[in-house]
C-alpha cells in the first residue's frame, strides 16, 4: 500500500463502538446491525505474501491474525514490520477456518482490542446465516426502495462491470419480523462463492450508507429471483 492509501485508510467497523452497542443491547437484532457492518469491512494486516498475514501468538499458546483498524493502531506493532495489505473480514474468516493453527482474529490488539476466537466467528457465522432466512428459521420481507444514496448505484455498476460472473443485482428494502425499521438487502444473481464476491459489494458501497447502516446480502435463488422481479427493477443488469 502507498502512504497516502494506509493514512487514508480507516475500517468501517470500531471495536469500541461495537463492544459498547453489544454490552448495552445484546439482542438479536443487535447482534445482526454490529455483524452485517463486521462482515463487510476490511482491516490492515501485516503480511509476507499471499495467505501469510502476521499472528500474535498468546502466553496461553493460541495463535491470533493480528489485523488493524487504521495506520495509527497499526503502528502499535512491536515486531518484525512487513508489507501491509487491505483485507476483508470474510476473508480473515477462512482463513481461521481453513487453518487449525489459528485460533481466530484480534483486531487493535495493542489498543482497545477485540478479540473473535472460533466461538465467537462461528456465531457470528451462524447468526448471519440465519439472518439470512438459512433454514426457512428467518422470514424476510422485501419492498422496492427508493432510498438509492447518491452515487451508490455508479459505485454498483463500475464493480460489477469487472465480474462477467454477475448478472443483476436487486436493492430492496427488507424487514424480519422482531426488528423496528427496514434495512437494505441486495439481492445478487451471480454464479460463485459468497466470500468471494459479498465482502468487495461491500466495500463499494459502505461510503454511500449512513455510518453504522446494517446492509444484508443474499445469493439468488429461484425463489429469490421471483420474489426480485416482482418487488424491484434491478439496480444492475449484465449487458
């Protein structure tokens, strides 16, 4: 990364803020809102090449991806500095799961950390998927919106224009029963891996929600596609 990237660079998701919100309201709700903006964030991480990001190994023998929130926090690293990489959550996510070495992620772990071990990434885990009505345990109900934030629908498109993968995208507004207000929920027909593609939609369209605004995303099925085409026109289409 170049200097003005890394003194750029400021993760969407605060520890702080996150930790605070959870300890006042634990619901479920709660937990999905502080998820959903986990989910789709980056964080800076020293690494040595591809796959190889640095870990903080603990007195007690677990081993953590160190992984930072904005260049001050990451030079509070003690050891050793290498290159510097941008890296989103799901893919931090894997990695833990792929390597029984590790045992999970510590973000700012020299100023007010948190630190997600495999319990805690599988809930968070388990809490999204449910969120996302996996196993029929979550019923969602869709509406069209006109809440298009300036800007977000070209940020959309300019994305998705580099992956041939994709061939529409549905931005509606989406309400489970339990919760008080609608979220955003975008609704992507593309054939691929979630991880591989939710977390930079992500990325490209946190600048244009209001900070702390929760944004769900789901795979499209058949059942999803109709229900798509009969809320919403589609905020992209593969030309």
């Amino acid at each position: 990364m170049t200097e003005y990237e890394l003194n750029a660079f400021q993760s969407e998701f605060d520890p702080v803020k996150a930790a605070d919100s959870l300890k006042e309201d634990n619901s479920r709700e709660n937990k999905i809102r502080n998820f959903a903006v986990l989910k789709t964030s980056y964080f800076l991480a020293y690494t040595k090449g591809p796959g190889r990001l640095a870990v903080l190994n603990k007195k007690d023998g677990t081993a953590l991806i160190a992984v930072f929130t904005n260049r001050a926090e990451l030079e509070k690293w003690p050891f050793e500095k290498q290159e510097v990489g941008e890296f989103p959550f799901e893919t931090l996510n894997k990695m833990v799961r792929d390597n029984a070495r590790l045992d999970g992620v510590v973000i700012n772990p020299f100023g007010a950390s948190m630190t997600l071990r495999r319990p805690q990434l599988s809930d968070i885990d388990l809490t999204m998927r449910t969120a996302a009505g996996a196993g029929g345990k979550r019923e969602l109900r869709f509406k069209a919106t006109r809440d298009y934030p300036m800007g977000l629908p070209v940020a959309l498109r300019e994305l998705m224009e580099q992956h041939p993968e994709v061939y529409r995208v549905w931005l509606v507004a989406a309400h489970a029963e339990g919760e008080h207000t609608d979220h955003k929920l975008f609704i992507v027909d593309f054939d691929g891996k979630r991880e591989d593609l939710f977390p930079l939609i992500g990325q490209a369209v946190r600048p244009y929600l209001r900070e702390g605004e929760p944004v769900e995303m789901l795979k499209a099925d058949l059942t999803l596609l109709r229900i798509a085409e009969q809320t919403a026109k589609p905020m992209y289409v593969k030309e």
